[in-house]
C-alpha cells in the first residue's frame, strides 16, 4: 500500500525537546548539536526531521547546513509512528448500503473516528468491523484492517472496506493512481465569485501546529493536492458546495477552503467556528448560534464515491442523501434568506 495518496492518516506521537545553547558554544552544525542532547535516536532520525522543517532556531526553520550559535534557542519534534494496538471488538452499529464477498460499503455517522490511535484505543469503526466481520485483510500499518481510506471523526458519509485480500490490493490502486470518484458536499463561509473552480497546494502538517494541516502554496512542504469544487446554492454568507477530489490528503477540503477564504461552517480546528460572514445585528449572532448547536461538526458530507468492483470490474457508484443535522442548517438558511429579502 503507498503512502504517498495518504489513504490511512498515520497518528503520529511527537516528542518535543527545546535547548538554548550557552555563551560558550561554538559553531556547530544543527544534526551533531542535537546528537549530543538527544539520548536514545539516531542521526538519521534527526536529519530527517530538519529534511522535513521539523528542526527550529529562534522560532525559524533551519536547514542542514545551518551551524548553532551562542545563545541560539534550538527545537524540535521527532515523529513516532503508531504502535499496534490490542483490537476490541465492539458491538458498534454500522449502515451498511451494499456488501458482497469483497467490499462492504458504509455511511459513517459524525463522532466516529475510523481506527485506532493516539487518544483513541477503542470506539472506532475498526472496533465495530472486526466485531460484525471476521478476517478482515491486515493493512501494513497496525490497527487498519480491511481500510484503504478514511474520513475525518466529525465528517460524514460512503467509505468502502476491503473484504479480501484481492480487494484490498486492487482498491488501494485505484485510490494511489486517482481513478476513485470522490465528491463532498460542504457547507462554507462566504459567497463565489465564479460557479466552479480548482484549488492547486501542496498539504502538509502545520509547523506551528502539528495537530493540524496547511498550505504550502510554493510546494516547499507538504503532498501534491487538488480539490474541484463547484457552487450548489447561494444563501449570501455561507454556501453550500460540491468538492471533488483529485487527491486524497489530509483534511485536504477543510484547508483548501480554508486557504481561498472559505472556511466549512463550524469547522473548530481550522476557524470556521466562529461568525466570519454576515451582520453585527443580535438576531443574527442568535441565529448563527442555533446552527452550530444544530450542527456541532464541520458541515462536510462524503456524498458519493465511484470505484470498479475489484474482482467484477464493474464500475460501482454510490450516493447518499445529506445527514439531518446538515438538511436542517441548511432549511434554516434557506428560511433566513427569504425573510431577509
């Protein structure tokens, strides 16, 4: 399985450390610095992390070459991948829209988280798989078995699961060489100028904030991604649009619009929590209110997904309708507009 389409998000554990290099300290290059402070790592695993801007002095990213000086305030983050973890099977409820002997097609409700990980050992759709199904194929990551992609514990919608072996093998391609049909409904802040268009950036983690993703619009960090989107109805301060995916990254849509402005509608981790488009009237602060409480996640729906049956060939296509508490925010705008014109 490749890594590079980010299929399985890898819930990474960070270890920080922080030095401040004394008066005395001679130049000394960044890697041979760090070896002399780190116990139990290696020089490549450092290298590695300046390699991947995981390496700051004085608040600033640094490369190889750079040589520590007096007083220099030296940090860094070193990745640990996710260690396997005792699998439980749980009874928890699964919608299922389709199932044969390969695949097995959900509609993943809001709060699930799809594995096991850092934060959450049990509860995840992995626990409710192996509980209703047995054998399921191992991934070569831990905890994984039978995904090939995942949605993020708030959004909603179709994923498909690998049955066999074969499934597996053959679904993780079409994902890697971007032949999956993948669109999303999405409710976000602010009106389009156009009806449709692209955002081109590359994703990766934040600097700031490992815990979640960003931009990279030159392409110096980060994966390659590209999110369609095109506009489905106007309600003036927020819209409600249909993103296709030509990657699959991390939160990819959530930071795409984020980065041209248009934040999913009470999407906490990346700011669209808050009031970003409308009026300062107290009647509308109200009702913005009621749809976060209405709707307590990003407003972000895997809508649809297209794939070929790994062992018919037959293309396989499915759709499902928007969850309630997306449908009511969205009456409720559509309510707003009509009485405000």
């Amino acid at each position: 399985m490749e890594e590079e389409e980010d299929l399985i998000e890898e819930q990474e554990l960070f270890e920080h450390h922080k030095f401040t290099s004394d008066k005395g300290q001679e130049l000394l290059r960044i890697d041979k610095f760090l070896m002399a402070r780190i116990a139990n790592t290696t020089r490549n695993k450092i290298q590695n992390a300046v390699k991947e801007g995981h390496v700051f002095v004085n608040n600033k990213i640094v490369k190889a070459n750079y040589k520590v000086k007096p007083f220099d305030v030296v940090t860094l983050e070193l990745s640990y991948p996710p260690q396997e973890i005792e699998l439980i099977p749980e009874n928890i409820p699964l919608t299922i829209i389709y199932e044969d002997d390969e695949i097995l097609v959900i509609n993943k409700q809001a709060g699930l988280v799809v594995h096991p990980g850092y934060g959450n050992y049990t509860g995840t759709l992995v626990n409710g798989l192996i509980y209703h199904f047995e054998n399921l194929p191992q991934t070569d990551t831990p905890n994984r078995p039978g995904l090939v992609h995942r949605l993020d514990k708030n959004t909603t919608g179709i994923m498909v699961i690998a049955k066999t072996e074969q499934a597996l093998t053959h679904l993780g391609k079409q994902f890697f060489d971007r032949t999956i049909e993948r669109r999303y409904h999405a409710l976000v802040w602010g009106d389009f100028k156009e009806e449709e268009g692209s955002v081109v950036g590359n994703i990766g983690r934040s600097l700031k904030n490992r815990k979640v993703m960003q931009v990279f619009p030159e392409g110096e960090y980060g994966k390659y991604a590209v999110t369609n989107y095109k506009v489905l109805k106007r309600f003036g301060y927020v819209t409600l649009v249909e993103c296709k995916l030509e990657t699959g990254r991390t939160h990819q849509i959530r930071v795409h619009m984020k980065f041209i402005g248009h934040h999913l509608f009470n999407d906490n981790e990346y700011g669209g929590d808050k009031i970003l488009k409308g009026t300062t009237f107290t009647k509308y602060k109200q009702f913005i209110t009621n749809c976060f409480s209405l709707l307590p996640r990003q407003a972000l729906h895997a809508k649809s997904l297209g794939f070929e049956h790994p062992k018919t060939g037959k293309w396989m296509q499915f759709d499902s309708e928007l969850p309630e508490d997306m449908t009511t925010v969205i009456n409720k705008w559509k309510t707003y507009i009509i009485k405000r014109d």
